[in-house]
C-alpha cells in the first residue's frame, strides 16, 4: 500500500540564543526599560517584550540572552539589533557592545492535509504519552533526534527540538515515513 499525503511545515516561533559583549546590570536595567519584569526571587533575569519586532527576552546578568517569538531567523536577528540599540540608549551597555547568536530550536506546525492519525495505534506502535482525557495530542520524543512531535488526530502536528531548518525537513519526512509504515495514517473521507 502506498499512502501520499501533502504536509505543509510552518514555522511558528524561532528560538535564540546568544550573548552580548558586555554584562549588564539588570536592577538598573529593569528600571531603565519600560515595560520590563524582574522577579529575582523567582528568576535571576530580566523579561522584555519587544514591539517591533515582536519578540521577548530573557536577559541576564552576564549578557546571556535567549530570545524568542519570531517567525524567521533574519526577524530575530533584526530583532536582537534593536534589543541592543534599546541596552545602548539607556547606558545599559557601551556603543561598542557587540553580540553573537545561533538559533536553538524551531517550533514548527504540520499540517498533512486530507489525513487523520488513529492516536490508538499510534500510541500501540510508537512509544508515547497519550493521556486523551487531559490532553489531545500524543506525545512522541523522536529518539535518533531530539525532535519531540505532538500528534493530533486531524493530521496535524507540532514539532520542536531540532535548530537547523534541513535537519527539520528530514527528521519531519522521516517520521511521515515511519507513520506510513506502521500504517497510522489514512485518508479522510469527504462525503
């Protein structure tokens, strides 16, 4: 049997992280930016949401950041700038800061149209977590890589795990496969 579906990937949020040249002092800086959230009992960083680009960071003392909530690499790139140019007008940091990033993980969506996955056999064949009554999806941890998928019986599908946009494409291709193999997947009918 040969089963063929068209999956869409949709990128939905990117994941960065990196650091600035420079420390900064994050009690000065949480009263310096507008907007910013300290919680040093709870969390030993600083929270800022950008507005254009949209994007929030996590900042901490050392200049390590992580920054999230773009769509592609070139708008958290963008982003991250304009974090900086922010550290740079307050005095948070010298006009000489720098930074350095790579991208951590990719949050993505599936979507394998005209399928539906039976989430019974998927959890028979695959090791996963299927609790049905708390929560719609299975869970799959992928184990050749550290891409974790959650499966949901429209056919869609939310992958993280993976940094790199290929190795994403692969790894989503290589569980399709696996999917068709162990014959989880079938076509809805319209009526």
């Amino acid at each position: 049997m040969i089963v063929v579906f068209d999956f869409t990937i949709t990128v939905e949020n990117v994941v960065m992280a990196g650091w600035f040249s420079e420390g900064v002092d994050l009690g000065v800086a949480c009263l310096k930016l507008e907007g910013s959230k300290c919680s040093w009992k709870k969390f030993p960083g600083l929270s800022f949401k950008l507005k254009s680009p949209l994007a929030t960071f996590l900042l901490f003392g050392n200049g390590k950041f992580v920054c999230t909530g773009t769509k592609t690499k070139t708008k958290a790139e963008q982003a991250i700038t304009v974090f900086l140019g922010l550290l740079k007008a307050e005095d948070l940091v010298s006009s000489q800061c720098s930074f350095e990033c790579e991208v951590k993980n990719l949050v993505v969506s599936i979507n394998m149209a005209g399928a539906s996955v039976s989430l019974k056999q998927f959890n028979s064949e695959f090791d996963t977590i299927y609790e049905p009554e708390k929560f719609p999806a299975a869970v799959y941890k992928m184990g050749e890589s550290k891409a974790t998928f959650l499966v949901f019986l429209t056919g869609k599908m939310i992958c993280s795990g993976v940094a790199d946009e290929e190795d994403l494409k692969k790894t989503v291709k290589d569980f399709y496969d696996q999917l068709v193999e162990k014959n989880v997947i079938a076509k809805i009918l319209n009526n």
